[in-house]
C-alpha cells in the first residue's frame, strides 16, 4: 500500500523542518498497528510519486505503554490519514514513530488551520469509501500543493470526477475567507519515520491526555491486584 514524505526540500516549509529537527529528535515516540477500511486506488499527480495509489482510512492500536519518553497525547484506538506518498506501510506490523506537531514536521500555519478545518468538519462524517478518498485526497492537496485546486498544480487528482468535485468542495470551503466553525479546531500530531509512511491524527482540545489514562488503568490493575491476596 502506497499513500505519502512531506516535501521538506521544496517549500518555505523545509526552512521549519530544519529549525525543527531538534524537536524532532527529542520528540515522544508511539508504538502501534493497523488495520484500514475504506480502501480506493485513484491516480495522482504529485511532486514525490505519479500514477495508481491507494486512499484508505487507518485504523491504529497502540502497542506500548505508559512511561519516559512515551506519547502521552494520543489515545489507542486512533485514525490516520497519510501524509507521505514516498514510503510505504504494511497492515498488523509494529511501527514506532516520533511524534510532533505540525510546525516540526515541516507544515506552514497555513497547511496546519487548513487541516486542522478539514478535520473538524468532515472527519466524522465519513463512512463510505467516497468520502475517505475525498478526504485523503484534500489532505494531499494542502500538503504538497499552495494552489488548493485539484486540477492543476504540483498535486492532482486525475481520475475519478465525483471524488474530485467531492474534495474540490471541502476545500474551498475551509480556505474560504468567510469560514466558520462552531467550536474548537481539534490539536494536530505528525507521527512521523525515517523509514515508514508519515501520518496526520488530530485530538479533540481540553480531554484528558491518553498516558492520565494508560496510568489510570495501570493503577486500578494494580490496585485490583493488592486487593485480590488480601
């Protein structure tokens, strides 16, 4: 399955990366797998790989725990969408990524609103395969193109019309000057690999982090334990 690395080399986002890698380097790690849904081959135009690839919705658990040094934001099970068509991940293996933000990965604030708009007005809305495309699709265009137009530019969409009028549309509406959403934009995570698939996960503001609760948990196993040889 091939779905997208961010162009570090080739934008004003790449001068971010640099600054960021740093960050990059002290970053919290995650320990997952997944399994996907929604899975439809389109064919694309982009700056890091042309021609057939494959839009699905990821579908992560989380195979570590709490401790040092490990993620504590992001809750098990989570979703991704990609966001590196140059490498490759395969279903029910282990991967470990550093977790960032958007800014250390490389994206402009612009790219980061802009998905962070995306999400919190389509992600739970989908459910056919329709729609997960369009989303992937969205996602690619603000990664790696400024022009925002699926038809022209350094990403496109080349097939399939009814995805790309689909996408077309969410777009124009979240980079609209009138846009406006009633409630909070949800944070962005880049779980991001040297030698696997980056990915893009959002959390819903103002919840408990995800290590409060891996340490809850622990401490109620434990707790169960000490009352169990009473």
């Amino acid at each position: 399955m091939k779905t997208a690395t961010l162009i570090k080399s080739v934008t004003a986002a790449s001068i971010v990366a640099a600054l960021g890698s740093a960050q990059t380097a002290n970053a919290d790690t995650i320990k997952a797998q997944f399994t996907y849904t929604l899975s439809k081959t389109l064919n694309v135009t982009s700056p890091v790989s042309d021609g057939n690839v494959n839009t699905v919705k990821f579908e992560w658990t989380r195979k570590d725990s709490a401790g040092p040094g490990v993620d504590a934001n992001i809750g098990s099970p989570f979703n991704t969408y990609c966001v590196d068509l140059a490498q490759y991940v395969s279903a029910n293996t282990n991967y470990t990524y550093n977790v960032v933000s958007p800014a250390a990965h490389g994206f402009t604030s612009n790219q980061e609103t802009l998905l962070a708009r995306l999400w919190a007005t389509q992600f739970d809305n989908i459910d056919t395969v329709n729609e997960s495309a369009a989303f992937q699709v969205a996602v690619w265009e603000i990664t790696y193109d400024t022009n925002l137009n699926l038809s022209t530019g350094s990403f496109k969409l080349n097939d399939n019309a009814t995805i790309r009028t689909l996408a077309q549309g969410w777009i124009d509406t979240i980079s609209s000057p009138s846009f406006s959403y009633n409630g909070t934009l949800p944070t962005l995570f880049v779980l991001e690999s040297s030698t696997a698939q980056d990915q893009l996960t959002a959390v819903p503001t103002n919840v408990p982090a995800a290590g409060s609760g891996m340490l809850a948990l622990a401490g109620m196993s434990l707790l169960g334990k000490r009352r169990a040889r009473k």
